[in-house]
C-alpha cells in the first residue's frame, strides 16, 4: 500500500496508546477515504475476532461511494470478495476469514431517533467516521462511547477517526481551532491535507481544482477552514460560537421570548432573559397552548417578568397562547418598528429583528447560558442559515423566508426565533430624561 507521508502520519498516530480521536481533513484528493478503509482493514487483519465501524451520515451514499474505498483498499492489499472477506448488504456487515467484522452504520440525526438508540447494543473495537462534518457532534460522542470490545485483550486503547472537507461545526471547534490555537487535547490530533500532498493524485484532478469557483477552490483545493464562501450570511460563524463563553455580558432588565410550536416536530422553545443574558432555556413538545400559557405563566412567577415584558410568536397556534397571557405578541410579517434605525428600509418586522440581532451577537454582546452540547450547536447551526435575500439587489432588507430555512435544516429554527424575538425590546425603545425605556404599544 503507498501512502503519502501525510497519510503515514496518520496510521502513526491511529496505531500508538496516546491518541484517542483524530482528524485528517482538508481539501478534496487528500486520500482522506483511502486512508480511514486502509486503517480499518489492516485493523481487521492484525487483531482477528475484533469489530470496527464505518460509518456516514447516509449509508446510502456510503455505499455508492466509501465503499469503493474499501474496495480499492482490498484490492490493493490482495483481499478478494468471497475469499478473505464477504459483505452481508442486508445486515450492512463485512465479516472477514480471521473473525474480525466491520459495520456500516448511517449516522445522520432522524428526529424519531434523537439517541441514536439504534446504536445502544453496539460494542466495536474502533471507528471510521467519513465526512464526519456530516454528522452532529451527538452522534459522534455516541459512536465513541461504544468504542470498547476487545480492547483489554489486544492491548488497545479506544480510537475514532474522521476525516472531511473544511467545514464549521463541530469539527472546526474541536480538531481545527484548537490545533491551529496550539491548545489541542493530547489525546487528539489533526492533520491537514491537501491534494497538493498526495504524490499519487492526476495532475488533471488538481487543475479541474483550480477551475472551480472562489468559494469552492478556497475550501477543496486550499484546504481554507477560515474562507466564508457565503456573503449573504449575516452572523459570523465563531462570533456564534461566542455566545456561549460571553459571560461578561451585563444583566438588565428581565423579559421571556417564546417560539410557539405549531405542526408536526417543531417544538416550543422559551427563553428568559436578565438583559441580553439568556438564563433559562425551556423546550416543550406537542403541548396544548393552555399547558404552554401555563408554563410560561410560572417562569413569570419564578423570574418577575410581567407580561409587558413577555413575548411569544402570535403566528398560528401562538395566537392562542397571546390571548391566554395577554402578553405582546409578535407577527413576523407586520410592519417595521419605527426604531433608531430609521434611515434604514426592512421588509418587515421579523427582517428587521434578525438584522438588529446580528449586529448584536456579532459584536459579542448577547450570552447564552446553554452547558448542553446539543443545544450550542443547534443554535450556531441556526443562525448559520439566517440569510439576506437579494443581498446583492436594491431591495428592502430583508431574510430569505422561513420555509427555506426549515428546508435547509430539515427542522424549524425555534431557537434562532427565540432569540430574534429578543430583539423587539431593543428596538421597541425611546429615550425619556437620558433614560431607555420600552414603549407601551403591542406589536
């Protein structure tokens, strides 16, 4: 097998007792597949009797593409199908001749499977997570905490290896920032690769490379992880990630935004804040609006918000929960506030809240006081996907609609709506004596 002496790098760090998860990632032509069904077949072959994973966000395309990988990988090492290895494609399984297996796993977040409970029974060796930029941290921590048989006999430490494309989230935040700020983990590590390092990659694979647009070329050809390769998007990726650690943030006055759940799996989500410091998070799932009024009506007692202060989404089934409290309600598609902003033109109210949010979270001064991992990356997705529409036209400012959104992330933004509506108050203010204070008008 030749591997390139980034590739070699790699398999020294899978094959000592000090690393436990890694990354190779970068640009397009790195060998990035090769190497991880390199290092789960050899895996197979020294240790018999072991189970390793390959995995990816839809065994779908692992099949149609990762799959070759192992093929070629097979070849190359003299495997052949029926011989030294057979695939089971109902049970997604490779069983080779030693007693050693490896399975296909699909990892992508399905909201009937929010625990990946699919993968509770499973007890393998180690992990090979393809694209793993794909995949929700969750899923990923799931994967590793089943990183546990055989190893006590082989003298093995757990290990769990991803490879991908630059990409924000949570492999940014956890292998790239911090090798780049020299603070990674010893028990991590990453490498960079680029098609440039591949010695065995077509020289016409690297200039079809260089024909692709900026965006593109930055990411695949440069291995970029800084390029934002999307000038429409309003809120700077580590900026969100901010929100989390801002915790200077000063509190101030108490208010409760709510995102009322209106069909299917979207879900209620309600905020309180101390000023623009988030302290409390609550999320509710299918509940009638008079089991939500309630709700909110406690948070209230507990945290001495009155409903002037109070403001919950009255589009659709929120109306219900607005009568209930007699609190403010909020219509994304009303008009403006004539705010401070005068001199500039939105197309509606909710446009002008994300606008005013993210200025806000941009200049770090909104915190969110969120431990769980799952909720951070949420919300960083989120707002991720607010958008100007038309940015590059003379139109009214507005956001790209909210339908959209939902299609981008295949779920409702709740919580980005959550904090937009924050914003209400900051906008919905005046000056009395030198002092802010908010308006007594509804929305």
């Amino acid at each position: 097998m030749k591997l390139n002496k980034k590739q070699t790098i790699a398999i020294d760090y899978l094959e000592d007792n000090k690393h436990n998860e890694g990354l190779f990632g970068g640009g397009a032509g790195g060998g990035k597949s090769i190497l991880g069904c390199y290092w789960q077949v050899k895996k197979r072959l020294k240790y018999p009797n072991t189970r390793g994973l390959i995995g990816r966000a839809k065994l779908k395309t692992l099949k149609e593409t990762t799959l070759n990988s192992f093929f070629f990988v097979c070849q190359e090492q003299g495997l052949q199908a029926g011989i030294h290895y057979r695939i089971n494609n109902q049970s997604n399984e490779i069983k080779f001749y030693n007693g050693s297996s490896i399975f296909l796993k699909d990892l992508f977040y399905y909201p009937s499977d929010p625990n990946f409970d699919e993968l509770g029974s499973l007890e393998i060796t180690d992990a090979f997570i393809d694209e793993c930029n794909q995949i929700t941290e969750k899923a990923w921590n799931i994967v590793m905490s089943r990183v546990r048989f055989g190893l006590d006999e082989n003298g093995l430490i757990p290990k769990m290896f991803g490879t991908c494309n630059p990409s924000k989230g949570f492999v940014y935040n956890k292998f790239y920032k911090p090798s780049k700020d020299n603070t990674l983990n010893d028990e991590l590590f990453f490498i960079q690769s680029l098609a440039t390092d591949n010695p065995f990659i077509s020289k016409h694979y690297i200039n079809n490379l260089y024909k692709l647009d900026k965006a593109s070329r930055e990411r695949l050809l440069f291995g970029n992880w800084e390029y934002d390769d999307d000038p429409s998007a309003l809120i700077d990726y580590e900026k969100a990630v901010d929100l989390f650690t801002n915790e200077f943030v000063k509190s101030g006055i108490r208010y409760i935004t709510a995102d009322i759940a209106r069909l299917g799996d979207d879900k209620t989500v309600i905020r309180v804040w101390d000023g623009l410091r988030s302290i409390k998070r609550v999320e509710l799932a299918k509940m009638r609006t008079d089991d939500i009024s309630n709700r909110i009506r406690k948070l209230q007692a507990e945290y001495s918000v009155s409903n002037m202060n109070t403001i919950c989404d009255e589009d659709g089934v929120g109306g219900g929960v607005v009568d209930n409290l007699r609190c403010k309600g909020f219509v994304n598609g009303s008009k403006p506030l004539d705010s401070i902003e005068k001199s500039k033109n939105y197309q509606n109210l909710r446009s002008q809240c994300y606008f005013k949010l993210a200025d806000l979270v941009n200049s770090n001064a909104i915190f969110l006081n969120d431990s769980d991992v799952d909720i951070r990356e949420k919300v960083v997705e989120e707002l991720g996907e607010i958008k100007q529409k038309d940015f590059d036209k003379d139109n009214k400012l507005q956001i790209v609609p909210k339908d959209e959104i939902k299609r981008n992330l295949g779920r409702s933004p709740d919580d980005a709506d959550c904090l937009m509506m924050r914003m209400y108050f900051e906008l919905n203010k005046v000056e009395y004596h030198g002092h802010r204070v908010a308006r007594s008008s509804r929305v």
